[in-house]
C-alpha cells in the first residue's frame, strides 16, 4: 500500500491519501481517543504518542500531532498505523446494526 501526504494550511496537521475509501459518505472528526470508540482506524492512530486529532473523510485522513513535535518523528509511526488497520481488515468506523436500536 503506498499513502501520499499532502500539507495542510496547519503545520500541525498532514493529509494522508491511502488511495482507497476512507468512509463511504461524510465525514468524522475525532478530538480524542475517548471520542474515538466507534472507528478502529481512528483508535489505532490515537495509540500513536502525539497525535491529538484524527478526521475521516471519503477519501483521505488528516492527522494532527502535539506542536511540541516534529513531524520527521511521528510521520512514519502513523503510516504504519494505517497500514496495519488497512491488513486487519476492520472497518473505519464500525457501522451501526438497526436491529441493536
């Protein structure tokens, strides 16, 4: 799997382009792990010391890190996260059963 990044008008913040869908509509802003229950993706980059915000959108993932660190750090630990959820298989976010409403 090769991911692109592209800068963002934040410095504190990378798009990261897998080239697959993200989501199949919309979007998902997650400020903290906490918040971040209902999509594995968005957990698993949350693990990642420095990462303060996670957003989902069709078909890309921005990614913002703590100011106090460089990207040259943390970059590469956040490809590999979303590469390995890529190989789990999991869903980006988990889909909602009706039946469970």
């Amino acid at each position: 799997m090769f991911i692109q990044t592209e800068d963002t008008p934040n410095p504190e913040t990378l798009k990261f382009i897998p080239g697959s869908f993200i989501l199949k509509t919309g979007t998902a802003d997650f400020s903290s792990k906490e918040f971040a229950s209902d999509s594995p993706l968005a957990s698993r980059l949350f693990d990642i010391d420095g990462v303060s915000r996670v957003f989902l959108a069709t078909d890309f993932i921005s990614v913002t890190k703590d100011p106090q660190l460089d990207w040259n750090n943390i970059k590469s630990l956040i490809l590999t996260g979303i590469m390995e959820h890529y190989s789990t298989g999991l869903p980006a976010i988990n889909e909602i059963d009706d039946k469970q409403l």
